[in-house]
C-alpha cells in the first residue's frame, strides 16, 4: 500500500528566507549611502579648502599691488627715473661685453666694415639679458651684407633686420652704408654656435 503526498494541502514555505534577503539587501544600501554621504562630504570639503587657498592668493596678490601702487606714488617722477637708470646701470654691467664685441667680429666678414655702433636698450627677459642694436655697416656689395645677416640669424645670437642703405661715394671707394637694427641674445653657460662656424657649414657644403 503506497502512501500519496499530497503537496498542494501542505505547500512548502520558508518565512525566514524573505527577511534575510530584505534585511542583506537594506544593509548593502545603508553602507552605500554611507559611502556616497562621506564621499561627498569629503569632495566638498577639498573644494571649499581650495576655493580659500585661490581666495587667500587672490587677495596676497591684490595687496602686493596695493602696496606696490603706494610705494610708487611715494615717489616723485625724478626718484622714478633714477631708479629706473639704476635698473639699466645694473643690465649694462651685467652685459659681456667682450663677448658683443667677440660674436660681432665673428658675424662681420672681411669685405663689410662696421662703421658704427650704438646699445639702444638693454632688458632682461628671464634669466637672458637682451640687447637691441643699432648697427651701421659699410660694403661695396649689397650681397655681402645680405649674407652676413642670414648667417647672423641663422647663429641664434643676432636678430638683424635692414633699416635704410645710404649710397656713399668719396675717399676713393664707393659703396653703401646700411643700417641695421639688431637684436643680440648671448647664451648662457655653453658655447653658442657662432656666425663663422655657420659659414664653414656652408663652405663644407659647397665643396
């Protein structure tokens, strides 16, 4: 005799099941808020320290003009011009001299002759001391002095640029005078390529 179990009078049921996987699931996001609460709390808390930092910056700076605003005002126009003379004083005996007149003989080639020579400004940009020329060269061929201030930029030491050529004649040659505005940056601690060593480059490229 076999006995019938019949399911559908006494249905399997677990009542415990449904809470645990309710309760797993309402501690999972508890902890995530938790985390996005603290997460976001900690990002607005970096950007509110940061705004204060570039705050605080904002008004040093604001103040250092302040400052240097009065301090300028305290002094006369003659103090300002003789600080600022003070200021090129100080460029002009930092300047190499020797090695303007060094980079110079090396740019000039033998049939152009510097006839004058004049330093407009001298000017710090950095660390570099700046000097703008007024050179005035003279030379029978105006294809010399093209050359010479090809080779003088291609050095990276001189920015030459043609101002005006005055036709000259008299004391037995012939020739133009031509005025250029120059712009000399020496480099600093290693030895720069200077103009000869661009026409030996070319000469060897010639051969």
């Amino acid at each position: 005799m076999s006995n019938n179990l019949n399911l559908a009078s006494k249905p399997f049921s677990n009542r415990l099941l449904p809470w645990v996987l309710t309760a797993v699931i309402l501690f999972i996001s508890v902890v995530g808020l938790v985390v996005v609460i603290q997460l976001t709390t900690s990002i607005n808390r970096d950007v509110a320290s940061r705004s204060a930092s570039v705050n605080k910056m904002k008004q040093e700076e604001q103040d250092l003009i302040t400052k240097g605003e009065e301090l300028k005002r305290q002094f006369s126009i003659d103090k300002q011009q003789a600080l600022q003379a003070a200021h090129q004083l100080v460029d002009r005996k930092g300047f190499a001299w020797s090695r303007l007149f060094a980079d110079l003989e090396d740019a000039v080639p033998d049939n152009v002759r510097v006839s004058r020579i004049a330093v407009r400004d001298i000017t710090r940009q950095g660390d570099q001391t700046v000097a703008d020329l007024d050179l005035a060269v003279f030379s029978k061929s105006s294809t010399s002095v093209l050359q010479m201030m090809s080779d003088m930029n291609k050095s990276g030491i001189f920015d030459a640029k043609l101002v005006n050529q005055n036709l000259q004649k008299g004391r037995g040659e012939s020739g133009s005078e031509f005025e250029l505005a120059v712009v000399y940056r020496p480099r600093h601690g290693v030895a720069s390529e200077s103009v000869a060593e661009v026409r030996e480059d070319k000469a060897e490229a010639a051969k």
